[in-house]
C-alpha cells in the first residue's frame, strides 16, 4: 500500500513537451518574424527599383540609342556620346559644375562649421537659434530661389538696396558672368545650412569636456582648441559630410534654371541643366541619356567612396 502511495505523485506529475516541439515553435515564430519584416521591405523595394533602378538601367540602354517616343528605337553605339563631347557647351557645363562644387564645399563647409560653434557656445536661446538656423530646410526649394532671385534684382532687388543704404558698391549678382556663379552658391549654402549646422552641432556636443579640459590646462588658445580637439574629434563627420555635399552640388539644378536659366553667357550652365535642355529643349534623348550616365559614372566613384569610408569606421 505504501508503495503504491509513493508512485502516485509521480503518476500524477504533468509531462514536459518535447524538446523538439519548444524548438519547432521558435523556429516558426522567427519564420514568421522573417517574413513579415520582408512583407514591409517588399513595398519600399518595388517603389525603388521602379522610380531609381529601372530609369538608371533605361537611361544606360537609350545612352546607345537613337530614341523617339514616337519611334522605335535605334542603335547608333557611342555617336551620342561623341556628339556630346564635341558640344561647345559640353566642356563649359563640367566646368561650372566642379567650380560651383569647390565654391559650394569651401563656402558650404566654413559657414556651417562656425556656425555650430557658436550655437554650441551659447548658454541662453539655444533652441530658438537652432530653429531660425534650419528655418531655411523648410522653405521649397523652388521659392526659395524666386526668393532669391528678387533680392538679386539690379534695380529694386534688397542686396543691391541695402548696398546702397550703406553707401557701398553695387553687383550685379545673379545678372554678371562673374558673379553668376558665386551668387547661385550663396543661395545653395543658405538653402541647405540648418541640416548641416544640426548635425556639425551634434558632433561637438559628443566631444568629452575633459579633453578641452586638458588642452586648456596644457595653455591652448581657443584656436588651438579647435585645432587640436574639435576638429580631430569630427573628422568623421566633415568627412562624410563634405562626400555628401560633393555629391549633392554635382547634380544642382533649381538655382540656376530658375534665377539665371543657365546664363548670362552660358556661365551657369550645369551638367544636370544641359541634360535638361537636351531632353526637353533639344529633344535629344538619346544625348541627355549619355550625359547622364557620365554624371553617374562619377557620383557612383564617390558614392562608392563614402560607403568604404563608412564602413571603415565602422569596423573601427
């Protein structure tokens, strides 16, 4: 009797599940997991390889052809992109381009960087200068540029007027071949400040204070330390960020095809706004594609750049 006493909570005892079926129910449950993040990728990758890959892909094939939307296509090899490279306006377009690039990079690079600086300095209103800074981002680009294009008005416009309430020399601006140029970085630079100040500021409040602490211990200047601190410890960040805005300037466009139109004397004429003409002016599709692919060509190298870069530092 008491043996069978004994063997009854044993009996009674509730079996664990199988080792393999706790498994299984992880394995369908990561599955499903799997599943679902694919299902909400699927969206954004249908949308991407319609509107980015597959033009690309176009613009490479039409690039060798001879195209007409009313027509059907022919294959002429590389006759488009030897007549674009016998354009007149074809060596002027890449010159203005890597010139608004190395303007917009110095100019682009300084404002923003001081800047943050002072932003990161102040100790009252931080916020609301952060908000007036990156007003700018919020405007469209294409008023922002009307915008512009009003203040460089030689007659009535508010640079030329504020000038003369200073009783300083007037420009031309927007209107002269020398100036054209500089005028449109100016605008760019304004348009894209506030992004760019935000994330220089964010850098310099990730600097430990301890560092500045000791290069003023040390008797460093407020030069020395940002020579020595500041700039060393971003170096990632103006990095990236200068690639960026290489990339970026390459493809400009709003600001000269809507406050100069590519002049005056074809001194604003980008590589983005001779394909534009190509294609909706000249319709020479088959032109604007091989211009096209020689811009992609060269952002792709320095994109390319930036994701090593990025991946370097990474690792480290």
């Amino acid at each position: 009797m008491t043996k069978t006493a004994e063997r009854l909570p044993a009996a009674a005892a509730p079996l664990a599940p199988p080792p393999s079926a706790a498994g299984g129910g992880r394995g369908r449950r990561a599955l499903a997991d799997q599943v679902r993040a694919y299902g909400f990728l699927l969206g954004g990758l249908i949308c991407f390889a319609l509107f980015s890959w597959y033009p690309a892909i176009r613009a490479v094939v039409i690039a060798f052809q001879r195209y007409n939307p009313g027509s059907a296509p022919e294959w002429v090899g590389t006759a488009n992109f030897r007549r674009v490279l016998n354009d007149p306006e074809f060596g002027a377009a890449w010159r203005n381009t890597l010139t608004f690039t190395l303007l917009a990079l110095l100019v682009g690079f300084a404002v923003p960087f001081v800047l943050a600086l002072v932003l990161n300095e102040l100790r009252h209103a931080k916020a609301f200068f952060r908000v007036v800074v990156y007003l700018p981002v919020m405007i469209p680009p294409v008023v922002s540029a009307l915008l512009w294009k009003w203040f460089y008005d030689p007659g009535a416009g508010l640079a030329n007027e504020t000038l003369r309430a200073l009783h300083l020399p007037t420009s031309n601006w927007s209107n002269g071949t020398d100036t054209a140029l500089i005028s449109l970085v100016i605008v760019a630079t304004w348009a894209n400040l506030g992004g760019t100040v935000l994330i220089y500021l964010a850098a310099l409040q990730s600097i430990p204070g301890e560092l500045y602490e000791a290069a003023e211990l040390d008797g460093a200047n407020l030069l020395q330390r940002i020579r020595h601190v500041t700039i060393p410890q971003t170096r990632f960040v103006i990095l990236m960020l200068m690639l960026l805005q290489i990339i970026a300037t390459m493809q400009v466009f709003t600001e000269p095809f809507v406050i100069t139109g590519g002049g005056p004397e074809s001194a604003t004429v980008t590589v983005l706004y001779l394909i534009y003409k190509y294609a909706f002016l000249y319709n020479d599709f088959g032109g604007a594609c091989a211009l096209s692919v020689m811009l992609l060509v060269l952002l792709g190298a320095f994109s390319a750049l930036y994701l090593r870069l990025t991946r370097t530092e990474g690792d480290a």
